[in-house]
C-alpha cells in the first residue's frame, strides 16, 4: 500500500488586529450556533488542493510550483468584507473576501499550467479568493445569522504582502487541523 499525504499549496495570512476584531464580533455574535471556527494561526488562501496525494507525485508538484512561483512577483491583497458560500437557506461556510492585484491571479494561472503537464487538473470552479473563518454544522436562528453577516459584511482588515507560496501537508484531528510546511517557494 502507497502512503498518501492531504496537501495543498496556498499563501499564509497573517491576521491583523482588525481582522481579529471583526472575525471575534462574528464568532461571538454567532457563539450559540454550530460553526467550527478555524483558528487565526491557520489562516491561509489555497491556490491549489490536491487532497489525499501519493508520496511519490510531491517531487513532480514540488517541481511545478517551483517554475510556477519563479516568474511570481511579491504582491499585496486586502482583506475585505464577509460572506458566505451555500444559499441563504443552508449556508456552508463563512469566508472574509481577499481583493489583490494581477499578480495572484498569474500565481493561480501559473500554478494551474504547471500543474497539467503532470495531469493535476484545475477544479471545475473559478478562483474565488477568500479565507474560510467558519464552517457551519447547522442554525438555530437564519434571520440573526444573516443579520450578523450583513452588519460585518463591509470591512477592511488590513493589507498584507506576499512572498512566497507554501506547499503544507494539512493532517486532520478532532480538535483542528494541523498544517505542516512540506516546501516553501520564494517570490521575486
């Protein structure tokens, strides 16, 4: 039997004391709800998840995001408003919105292309960068929900800039995820 790492490529996010003051209103206005928050520490923006991955493919992925992060230029994006993914109805997750320049779009891009010649395919959806702050198990009350991310929908909290792309291996526990630097890879 092959062993297999869960892995994904993704920039690390450094929270700032306003992000943290935005992301502690929403937890604590939200506390009698089922929502696994992710902790601050973890914050991150995925550009890629491979998921359950052969050991012997992570040379042939560290190879493509290398040439893919050595044309990259460092970049700046914001963290901005809050949002959910799922319907009003049964809402999923609650994310705060990134809004960064050209430069990440080209890291997505890069990274994709690079990622085809060994056959990892990009996802069916678009690139919709954000930071996952919560996962919902389940609402008690949908109208204060709403009404929680509609007063915290608009923010701004903070800029930031990125330097390099991180390969980590995410290894799940019942009290959180723990994610694991595999490579690092250097912006210009």
């Amino acid at each position: 039997m092959q062993k297999t790492k869960r892995l994904f490529a993704a920039v690390k996010i450094q929270a700032s004391e306003t992000f943290l003051e935005v992301y502690d209103r929403i937890k604590q206005s939200l506390r009698n709800e089922r929502i696994t928050w992710v902790n601050p520490v973890n914050m991150h923006l995925t550009i890629k998840f491979f998921g359950d991955t052969f050991v012997h493919q992570i040379p042939d992925i560290d190879k493509c995001l290398k040439i893919a992060c050595q044309s990259t230029e460092k970049f700046s994006l914001e963290v901005r408003n809050t949002g959910m993914f799922g319907s009003r109805y049964d809402p999923r997750v609650i994310w705060f919105g990134i809004e960064a320049g050209e430069n990440m779009q080209q890291l997505f891009s890069r990274v994709s292309e690079q990622l085809k010649t060994i056959g990892i395919f990009p996802d069916r959806q678009n690139f919709v960068p954000h930071l996952t702050i919560g996962r919902i198990k389940g609402l008690r009350d949908k109208k204060s929900f709403q009404q929680v991310l509609e007063e915290n929908r608009i923010h701004d909290s903070g800029s930031q800039e990125i330097e390099e792309l991180i390969l980590y291996e995410s290894i799940l526990r019942r009290e959180g995820p723990i994610y694991i630097p595999v490579h690092t890879y250097q912006f210009l």
